[in-house]
C-alpha cells in the first residue's frame, strides 16, 4: 500500500522481479519504537475496560447454559482514548504522525502479538479454563487455530474476546483513522476532502458500534466463535489494518472532490449508517422483548427456529420484519 502506491500490478512487477529478495526488501519487521506504541495502546485500552464503570449486560445462552456477563463501557472508552490522543498531540507529547511513518512495523506487531496471544489463550485453555465452555477438538492444529474457550476472562468482568475485538480492533481503528489524517495535515498543510470525508464516516460508524456494544454481544464471533487465532487474528491486526487501508492510500494520494460531490457521498454514508443502527436497534428490540413490539408501526412477522445443542434442543425467533425483510426480498 505504501512501497507500491497501492497498485496490486507494481507489487507483484516488483516480487516476480527480484523474487525472495523483492519480498525481504519491502517486508517490515518489528522495531522497539512499534513495539513501544503498541504495548501502550493496549495498556491504556486494558486500563480502562477494567475500571471504567457501565451498565452490566447479559450475553446469550452459550450450548452449555452459561450467560456471559459484559460491562458496556464502550461510549466512555471511546471518548476518552480520543481525548486523550487529542491532548497528547495539542501538547506536544506525542505526534500521531509518526504512527503512518512506521506503519509497516506496527503491522508486524500486530502479526506477532496475534501468535503470542494465541499461544497463551491456547495454553490457557488447556490449563486453567474459566467456564465451562471449553474443549479441545484433539488436534493441536485445530485447538489452536478455531480455539479452546468460547469465554476467556481474566477475571469476572475482564473478557479477554471483548478486550480484543472491541478494545484493540475497532478502537485501533480509530486510532489509525485519525493518525493518518493527522500526517496528511502535517505534510499538505490541510486535510483532503475525500479523506475527511472518508474520516469522518469511519470516526461515525465506530461511534455507532460503541453506542449499540449490547447488541453485538450477540453476534456471531462473540456468542459462538471459540478465542483461536481465527478470533485473534481478526481482532487485532484484520480489523484495524484492512479497515483504515483507504486513508491510508489518501494520505499520500489525495483526491480532491468538490463541495458537491464530498458532500453526496459524505450524505449518502451517513444514510448507510443509519440504516445499520436502525437495523440493529430493531434486532434489540425484537430480541428484548421475545418478539413482543412493534417494528415500523406493526406486529413483526418472525420465523421460530429450533436447534440442537449440548443441553438438547431450543427454540430461537428470528426477525423477519423491519430492515431485514428488505434484506430478504
């Protein structure tokens, strides 16, 4: 993205031509300085899932009849690590610039440390699983790659699936988006429209996910998909790194829209948002209330589905109202 401007063509022109050395050439590797940033990151993130308060919140039945418990901190997460950011830069205390100029190391951080956590929650599930939902497939390939507890925690409050998803994916994510649009600024002197336009829709969703953070504690990765490096390595490094990829094209490749046209497309994304939000505020709404509300003004029309699990066979509903049934026409 950086060494190649992008283009998928000029990458590989360079690989076929200089071939194993090609790869060594442009392949980061960790620094101390990468290393440094990373930890504090996730440090600070760790700092304040644990202690900042919130409403406490159910998860789903697990297939054994375990209810998770989360603490829904997210919103004050979210402004307080981009206060923080602000005033470590208005300060001069750390210039979120020099995040792009080592970019590269970070990834490879974020590479290692999906391994290095895989290998500790791996170890961890054969040694001390907090929960019942635990097990392993009798493959060690299998028990490291899908996982072996469905709910890591540090401790009663501390879910180390949350912590990694929430905390470091989408929260680094964040962090990524601002940090570029903060070197373009530096070296340009002003921020492109098309990445302030792109910057700020992100910056929007984000804030969306932290506002509705009860409502994904019902999604597919949380409620079924076991911590393996799967699960981490989507956390960690897939999520921030092929989310904020588009800014990061931008900041040395800016495209300048127009008033018109950033504004379209900037409306347009805000729409999108909202049809996202509203989609899952029906969902939460249907699900908290067992099917028992109104959806657009009229008795949701559900499907009742059944499935078999360790404790035998339970009965699910499933909105087909709202949002999704326009999904399903």
């Amino acid at each position: 993205m950086v060494r190649a401007d992008g283009s998928v063509e000029k990458a590989c022109r360079h690989f076929f031509q200089f071939g194993i050395r090609g790869i060594k050439d442009v392949w980061p590797f960790p620094s101390q300085r990468a290393c440094k940033l990373v930890g504090a990151f996730v440090l600070f993130e760790a700092i304040l899932q644990a202690l900042l308060p919130g409403e406490r919140v159910m998860g789903p039945s697990t297939p054994v009849g375990n209810r998770p418990l989360y603490t829904r901190n997210g919103i004050p997460c979210f402004l307080i690590t981009l206060g923080v950011y602000y005033l470590l830069w208005r300060e001069r205390l750390f210039n979120p610039a020099m995040v792009y100029d080592i970019i590269g190391e970070i990834y490879s951080v974020l590479i290692c440390a999906t391994y290095i956590t895989t290998t500790l929650l791996y170890v961890k599930g054969h040694m001390a699983p907090c929960s019942s939902d635990w097990g392993s497939s009798g493959n060690v390939l299998g028990d490291f790659f899908w996982g072996m507890e469905l709910c890591p925690r540090l401790s009663s409050v501390f879910d180390i699936k949350v912590f990694m998803n929430y905390r470091l994916g989408i929260m680094g994510w964040a962090i990524l988006v601002i940090s570029f649009a903060i070197k373009q600024y530096e070296v340009q002197g002003r921020v492109s429209d098309s990445l302030m336009v792109s910057s700020l829709l992100m910056l929007m969703y984000i804030a969306k996910f932290f506002w509705m953070e009860a409502a994904f504690g019902c999604s597919m990765d949380i409620a079924h998909d076991r911590a393996g490096w799967f699960m981490t390595y989507t956390c960690v490094t897939w999520i921030p790194v092929v989310n904020s990829s588009v800014n990061l094209y931008l900041v040395t490749h800016p495209i300048q829209l127009g008033r018109r046209m950033a504004s379209t497309i900037f409306l347009l994304g805000m729409l999108c948002i909202y049809v996202v939000w509203d989609c899952d505020r029906q969902r939460q709404l249907f699900r908290n209330s067992h099917g028992k509300c109104q959806i657009w003004g009229r008795i949701p029309t559900k499907i009742q589905a059944r499935h078999q699990t360790e404790r035998g066979e339970r009965k699910s509903l499933l909105l087909t109202a709202g949002w999704l049934c326009l999904t399903s026409m």
